[in-house]
C-alpha cells in the first residue's frame, strides 16, 4: 500500500510534519508513507499558466498514482493554513486527483483542542464536488498541547496518542485496501460483461483467445500505450521492463493527467492531427534508460478511416542499429548457419539469466527513476 501524506503546511518547523515523519517510521510495515510538501507549491492563482507549473504536475501525479493520502493540517485561526488550501485548490483545478481518494485527516496544534475546527473545515472541502474525496469516516486524530506531543527523536510521548493513532490508521488501512479492491475489481452492478480470459475473440483473419491477446501484448519487444478517442489513457502492455513505467491507477487518465506540462503541447498537437486526418503517424528518436529509443505514434482508425485512438509504439532499438553497424542486414553468405547462429545469440533463459534478467531490470528502473521527467512520450 502506497501512501502520500501532504503537510498542511509552509513553515519549515512543524509539529505535522513532525507527526507524519512519526506516522511514516510507525506505521512502515504496513504502508509507504511519502511526505508531500505543500510549500513547494506556487500560491494558487487561475492565470498562472498550469504547463509552466512542473512542481504542481509533481504533486499532483505523486497523489493521483497513491492508494491513500494522509493530509495532517495545522490550525490557524480555527481554519486550516493558506498553504494547504491552496495545495488543494491545485489539486482540484482542472484535475481530478482527489476523487474518490481515501484520505485521512490528522492534526495536531498549541491549543487544547487539537485542530477540531481545522479538520471540520477540512472535512467538509473534501467533500466538494470538485474534491470529492472519500474521507475517512469515524475516526479522528486531534492533538492537542503540540509543545510536549514529541520527546527530541520524534517520537511520541504520550500512549493515549500512540493507540489513537494506531487505531485510527488501522481503521483507514482496512478503508483503502477496500477502495484498492473496488479499484481491482471493479463494481459488480457494472453493466459491461466480464470477459473470460478464455474467451475467444473473432478477427477476420483468425480468432484468439483473451489471455492470448494480453500475453501476445506483453510479449512484443515493443511497448503499446493507448490513448483512446476521448484523450483518456486506456491500456498499456505489461512487458518487462518497460522504458516508460506506467501503473494500473493511471487508466482513465486524461491526456493533460498523464503528461507533464512541458510535453503536453507535443502531444496534443500529435492527437489534434490524427483526429484532423492530417497526419497518420510521428516518430521520435531519443536517448532514455541509457537506451537508443525509437517512438512511433500511430493514428488507429476503423475500416472508414474513423479515429479510434493512438497507439504509441516504444522500445529500445539499440541491438536492431548494432546490427545494421555489424553489417547483419548486407547479406548472410549462408541463410541457414546465419538463422541458427542468431538462435544461438539470443537470449538466454533459465534460472541463471533470470538472476542477470532481474539484474538489469533493477538497473533499467533506478535509471528510469533518474530521468522522471521523459515519462511524457
Ligand atoms: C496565524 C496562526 C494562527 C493560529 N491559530 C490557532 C488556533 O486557532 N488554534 C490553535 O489551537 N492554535 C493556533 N495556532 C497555533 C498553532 O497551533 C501552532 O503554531 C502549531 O504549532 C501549528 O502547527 P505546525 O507546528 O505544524 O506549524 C495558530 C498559529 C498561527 C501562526
């Protein structure tokens, strides 16, 4: 269970972050608790261009691929700090990151009543059409007396807290593994059918079975992403080691979701012209992963030449220009000896390459993480 939990607010001294980092050490066997820092953030302002906004898309991507958000507020004045509500008003301006998402509120403030009024305001924010999140309901975290709530390691020093605390995140791990089981499973009055796996599917050049169709997918050397008619991320192929990762909770994403502002004019004008007719395909070369990255974006239309989507073709095509540099395409002197030599220089298989496999797979991903930024295409 991933978690994000957003400091409510800019002060670089703070009993809520103090209480989150808390949280995060506590509770590390049950979830993964990332701090988000509201003061990172612009104030929120209308006109200021959202695809020049790159720590505001950060945010944003970071709690829309989380199970869960904790947001722990301050109080100030008996509402909640600017800074959050303007963290807030960025994650729902032109967004719907935080539909449906489980939140939990914790607070903890100078006063005796340890941000009651704060959280009641919150609460009730959350509930906005525009927020729309699904807090968590029965349990609350109010500390008070924020001054003698921590000894000087962080930890907390009165038991009460602790249990209420360990009560209350029990209560909203059991909500969020819920919503993660909707979210897999989906919603039993859903009125489209639920396809076997064994299902047959008919093409008019032969039939195939749906796990065959997904395997096949996930096979290809290439990588597909849909984006389907209405600009919404509809599939990706799960193959292995991807050169851009993607996750199940991204689905249904819009293509303004799903792209960091600087790369978004890029492909909305790619999308604008296939739907125009006036293109049908676009490829880019580029360096990724410390890969030789071929991209291909292509319009997929019916048999009237109807938009249905585009599909984006990605892999790495650095053996592919190895063997062209080689010499491997000029002509084999002996078709035959040329097919099995290039049996043998395929991949291994086995336990032991699956070590080296998993090797380079953990390789591939800590460089992707270096270079965030290029999950754009
Ligand atoms: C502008 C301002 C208004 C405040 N109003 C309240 C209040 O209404 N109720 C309260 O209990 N504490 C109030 N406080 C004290 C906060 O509870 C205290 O500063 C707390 O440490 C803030 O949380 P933080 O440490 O996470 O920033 C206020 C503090 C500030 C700076």
């Amino acid at each position: 269970m991933k978690l994000v939990a957003i400091v409510g607010t800019n002060a670089d001294f703070s009993y809520n972050r103090k209480l989150l980092e808390y949280m995060k050490w506590h509770f590390r066997n049950a979830a993964e608790i990332e701090l988000l820092e509201v003061k990172q953030l612009p104030p929120f302002n209308e006109d200021l261009p959202y695809s020049e906004q790159t720590e505001v898309w950060r945010f944003n991507n970071k709690v829309n691929t989380a199970d869960g958000v904790i947001i722990a507020t301050p109080e100030y004045d008996h509402s909640i700090p600017a800074a959050l509500k303007s963290g807030l008003e960025w994650l729902s301006y032109k967004h719907t990151t935080m539909k449906e998402k489980p939140v939990m509120i914790v607070g903890v403030s100078y006063g005796t009543q340890g941000t009651s009024r704060a959280q009641q305001q919150l609460r009730q924010m959350l509930l906005s059409p525009d927020l729309n999140s699904d807090v968590l309901p029965g349990s609350e975290v109010l500390i008070g007396n924020a001054a003698k709530t921590f000894d000087k390691n962080g930890f907390v020093t009165d038991i009460n807290v602790v249990h209420n605390l360990e009560d209350s995140f029990a209560a909203f791990n059991k909500f969020v593994r819920s919503n993660m089981r909707y979210l897999e499973e989906g919603d039993d009055n859903m009125t489209e059918p639920h396809i076997s796996s064994e299902a047959k599917v008919q093409f008019r050049t032969g039939s195939l079975k749906v796990k065959e169709i997904q395997q096949i997918f996930n096979t290809l050397p290439f990588e597909i992403d849909f984006i389907d008619d209405t600009d919404h991320f509809a599939y990706y192929s799960d193959k292995p080691n991807r050169e851009h990762v993607r996750y199940p909770n991204e689905i249904g994403e819009t293509v303004e979701e799903c792209h960091p502002p600087k790369a978004l004019p890029g492909v909305r004008a790619i999308l604008d012209a296939f739907k125009l007719g006036t293109k049908d395909h676009v490829e880019r070369c580029l360096p990724l992963n410390g890969h030789k990255v071929w991209i291909n974006y292509f319009a997929v239309r019916d048999e009237n030449g109807r938009y249905l989507g585009t599909m984006e073709f990605t892999g790495n095509v650095g053996h592919l220009v190895n063997l062209v540099k080689d010499g491997k395409f000029d002509g084999f002197p002996d078709a035959t000896s040329g097919a099995s030599k290039h049996d043998d220089d395929g991949e291994a298989t086995g336990p032991a390459a699956s070590a080296d496999a998993e090797a380079d797979a953990t390789t591939g991903a800590s460089e992707h993480d270096e270079e965030k930024e290029d999950k754009t295409e």
